[in-house]
C-alpha cells in the first residue's frame, strides 16, 4: 500500500544542499517526490512510497547530519497522488501550490 506525507521543513538550509540531500535519501528508500524550495529558510516535500519506506525516508532527512540545521519538520498525511521519480522545482511561496497542481495535472492527475 502507498502513502503520500505533504513535509514542511523549516531552519538554516541556505547552508546546506538540502535538496541534493533530499534526492539521495528519496532513491536510497524508493521514494517519488517533488521538492519545493521558495527560498532559504523552507522547504516542502511531497513524497510517496510504503510505509515502511517512508518512515524510513523521514528518519533519514530528520536525524541525519544536516539535523542540526533543521528547526520545524512537520508530517501530514494526504491522498495518494501517485507520483514517479524525483522533481525539484524552486519557487516562490505563493507559487508552491499552484506548481504542484500543474505538475499534478500535466501527468494526468487532478
């Protein structure tokens, strides 16, 4: 069974290669995601995968060695939306949704 976690992530990432960071951590647990970064301080995470596989993905990105710059890591639980492979998108805040929905659109979700 596949789940989607929408992740926000807030803290001091305009020090790190967080979005790089992301990708390993996403093919080292078979997980599809898009990363939405708007600017250095935040970014947000829209990744599917089973259970177990993103448990793993999430204690992966939270304990790993960028912790120390991470203040706020929050989960929700969403419909699955079926995504494939890995999409980084840097936007701006007020454009994250909106992208999210054409990404979703242009593969034929909605």
């Amino acid at each position: 069974m596949t789940k989607h976690f929408y992740i926000k992530i807030e803290g001091d990432l305009d020090k790190t290669d967080f979005n790089y960071y992301c990708q390993v951590g996403a093919n080292k647990y078979s997980i599809d995601a898009i990363y939405l970064n708007g600017n250095s301080r935040d970014v947000e995470l829209n990744a599917e995968g089973s259970p177990e596989n993103l448990q793993s993905y999430v204690e992966f990105l939270q304990n790993g060695p960028l912790k120390p710059f991470i203040y706020t890591f929050d989960i929700t639980e969403q419909e699955v939306k079926n995504l494939r492979g890995f999409i980084s998108k840097r936007v701006h805040k007020d454009e994250k949704i909106s992208l999210f929905t054409k990404l979703l659109q242009a593969r034929g979700k909605k």
